[in-house]
C-alpha cells in the first residue's frame, strides 16, 4: 500500500526565477494599462481638471488591483497565476490587505512620483536629494535587487513586509525554504539610492533651472511646468563631432491654443531673461501639452517649438510673444 506523503516529506516552494516575475508583472501592467485607457475615454475632463494630480489616479487603480488580486486571489494576480506564481509570507501564507498595500507603495511610489508634477519647494528641499534618492535611487534599488540578489529574489518591496514570490508547483508547499537575502546586496542597493541622489546636487545649471522654473510656475495659462537640460553630442558629415546643449521647457496648458507660437515665445523669453546663461544654450525647446496623464494612461495634444538663442530673442524682439486678449 503506498503511503500519503506526510507535510515533513513535502519540499519547500521554489523560489521564482527574474523571467516569471518580470512576464508576469509585464501582463498585469498591460491589463492595467487597458483599464487607463477605458477610463480616460470614459472621463477625458475630469483627468484634464485633475492636471497634475493625475498619477494619484492611477496609484489608487493599480494599488486596489494588485491588493484585491494578490490578497483575495491566493497571492496571484492574473499574470501570476499564468506564469504559475504566487506572493507569499515566510509562512507560506497569503499577503494581508495591509501588508500587500504597503508592498504596492514601496514597488510603485518611485515611479509615480517620476510623473507627478510635485510642488517646487518639495523638488528643491535639501538640494533635490531626497526626491531623487526616492525615485531614480529606489528604482535602481529595486532593479537590483531583484537581478541580483539570486538567494531569495526579494527586492526591496518584498523586504518591506517579508514577503517571497515562489514557483506554485505541484507537491510543494507554499513556503519558501530558509533563506535570507545577502547583506551585501543591501549594501548596494543603498548605495545605489545614495549616488542616485547626487545626481540633482552636481549639475551645475539646476540652481537657474530652478530659478526659471519658480518664474515660470507663475505664468496663468500654465497647470504645471518642468525645466532641464541635456548635453548630447552629434555628429557630423564628416565625422567631427560637438557637444551640444539644449534647455527644455516642459508645460502644460490648462486649454487647448489654437496657436501656440505666442505663448511659447513669451517662455521662451522669460527663461533668457531669468537665466542670462541661456544664451549660451545651442537650442531652446518649448513643448506646449494639453491633455492628461494618471499614470496608467495618458493621451496629449503636443506642440514643440525648438530654436537657438538667438532666434527665441528675435522673437521677443518682434512682440511675438504678446498674447492675444
């Protein structure tokens, strides 16, 4: 007679591998994506007026997605149970509610807030260096030590609230054997958020940047606004190549322009006058948007306007930039 397998000779859940955990998140977003869109067909003036409060939208969408699925589902979401994997406690049981919103938030935060429009004196405190330790730091965090940290493939949201994704096989438990993540790889994920904060404090043009941005942020017709810069180097015919700098100004229109070429010219002329500097600039390039972004979805009408210096002054020069009554 063949005996039942008794629970001590049942082997642990394999750890699930980079690939699933990727596919799978890639088709959650996709169906995430999908239910953006509907919604901003559905409610394409209510995202308009939200301006740049948009992202929150989509935060709250994703967060009630992957919490109903993930904690409701048997740790699966439906990219999850296609790949055949489930989030678990060291336990082997099923995230709480409470536990798998928090491990939503530490996932997502730093991208939501790449696309919100935050207030400028939250961009600048302490130099820029905590929202960027936040955002491009925890990415890149989070992007590590899910590559990396081979032993448990717990990134920084699994850390948070000590969950594990494994393989849902068959004659398995639900609990991942005992393992715990290598401290080293703590380290560098820490380190990584640290030198990704730096970033906003050694260029040397984001004092004026921001300087033209308070100035900008000012401006009636405009519901958020982004200034930067670039350096790209190009080349040409002859295989000479130069390095050339470009500032951007990024804005958003509370109503469609029939022509933006007025507008456009007047920030173009407040950023050369804030920032004596940019006339140095090689290219200025105004980008004028009217539309939404939640940040599961977005839909802009865009108009970019990009010229030298000199010509932008020209411009000023003639009153192109007189708005019309």
């Amino acid at each position: 007679m063949l005996s039942t397998p008794t629970s001590d000779t049942v082997a642990f859940a394999p750890i699930a591998g980079f690939w699933r955990r990727v596919t799978a998140f890639v088709v959650d977003a996709a169906i995430i994506g999908c239910i953006g869109h509907l919604l901003g067909l559905a409610l394409p003036g209510v995202f308009v007026r939200i301006g740049p409060w948009g992202p929150c939208v989509g935060f709250v969408v994703a967060l009630a997605w992957f919490v109903a699925q993930e904690s409701a589902r048997g740790g699966q979401s439906p990219g999850k149970r296609l790949l055949r994997i489930r989030v678990v406690d060291a336990q082997g049981q099923v995230l709480s509610p409470a536990r798998g919103a928090v491990r939503f938030a530490v996932l997502s935060v730093p991208w939501f807030l790449i696309g919100a429009a935050l207030p400028s004196e939250v961009v600048t405190f302490a130099g820029g260096f905590p929202i960027a330790a936040l955002t491009l730091g925890g990415l890149l965090a989070l992007a590590w030590l899910l590559a990396l940290n081979r032993r448990t493939r717990q990134s920084l949201h699994d850390l948070a609230v000590g969950a594990f994704v494994v393989r849902a096989s068959a004659g398995t438990r639900d609990a991942p054997g005992p393992a715990r993540a290598g401290g080293g790889h703590l380290a560098i994920a820490g380190v990584l958020a640290l030198l990704a904060g730096t970033t906003s404090l050694l260029h040397p043009s984001v004092r004026p940047m921001r300087a033209i941005h308070d100035r900008l942020a000012l401006e009636p017709e405009l519901r958020s606004v982004n200034v930067y810069g670039s350096t790209l180097r190009t080349y040409g015919v002859s295989s000479d190549s130069r390095l050339n700098d470009t500032l951007f100004i990024e804005a958003t229109i509370a109503k469609p322009l029939d022509d933006a070429v007025p507008l456009s010219t007047r920030l173009a002329g407040i950023a050369l006058a804030t920032w004596p500097d940019a006339k140095r600039q090689d290219r200025l390039s105004v980008r004028l948007a009217h539309g939404f972004d939640i940040g599961i979805a977005s839909n802009w009408d865009a108009n970019t306007l990009s010229l030298t210096p000199g010509q932008w002054a020209d411009r000023v020069a003639a009153g192109l930039g007189e708005l019309p009554n």
